[in-house]
C-alpha cells in the first residue's frame, strides 16, 4: 500500500479545518515529460505526413517555386494574375506589417498555394 501512495502524483484529504494537499514533484515531473515526450511524437508524425503527403515534390522544390515567383514580383512581372495583389489587399486589414512585409508573405503564400497545387 506504501508504493501505491508514492506513486500517486498528488493526494488530498479534506479536513474540518480545509484541504489537505500533498505532491510529489518527481511525479509531476515525470508526467510533465510524458506530455513532452508525446508532443515531440505528434509533431514528428505531423512533419512525416506533410512530407509524405507531397511526395513526388521535396521542400527543396518548395524553395525553387517560392523563389521564382519572388523574383518574378520584383521583376514586376504578375505570374499570379492578380492573386498576389487580393492576397496583400487581404492582409491590409491586419496593421501590424509593413508593406514590404505584406509582399514578402503574399508571394510566400501564392508560391506556397502554387507548390500544393
């Protein structure tokens, strides 16, 4: 019965005078790395399915499209036919980037949508 309370993470009993609560840092520290154990795995899994998911294309491949259509939009040459400019319209409403930050993540974006697709 000892070994069962020390492996509980935390205990209370109620009293008349109020709770009583007692912790085991070693558990909860032990729980705390389970949970970061797991995170770690989901997002291993996560990264996994978006690499498998876009098989035949490579993130490298991701960075040669994003980096033509960038080069295109400071060319001045549209390869997007307008999407570029309604995604940087949409990301007017949002005051916190400048407007070479709106371009900047509108072509990302576009090039992005372009590899997906």
């Amino acid at each position: 019965m000892a070994e069962a309370h020390q492996a509980v993470a935390f205990q209370f009993t109620v009293t008349p005078d109020g709770i009583d609560l007692r912790l085991s840092h070693e558990a909860l520290r032990q729980i705390y790395l389970s949970g970061l154990h797991s995170w770690k795995k989901k997002f291993i899994r996560f990264k996994n399915g978006i690499i498998t998911g876009v098989y035949p294309a490579s993130p490298s491949s991701w960075l040669i499209v994003v980096v033509g259509v960038m080069t295109t939009m400071y060319a001045k040459i549209d390869p997007s036919l307008g999407i570029i400019a309604k995604i940087n319209r949409t990301l007017e409403t949002a005051n916190c980037m400048s407007s070479q930050t709106k371009n900047v993540v509108s072509g990302v974006l576009f090039g992005t949508g372009l590899w997906v697709a």
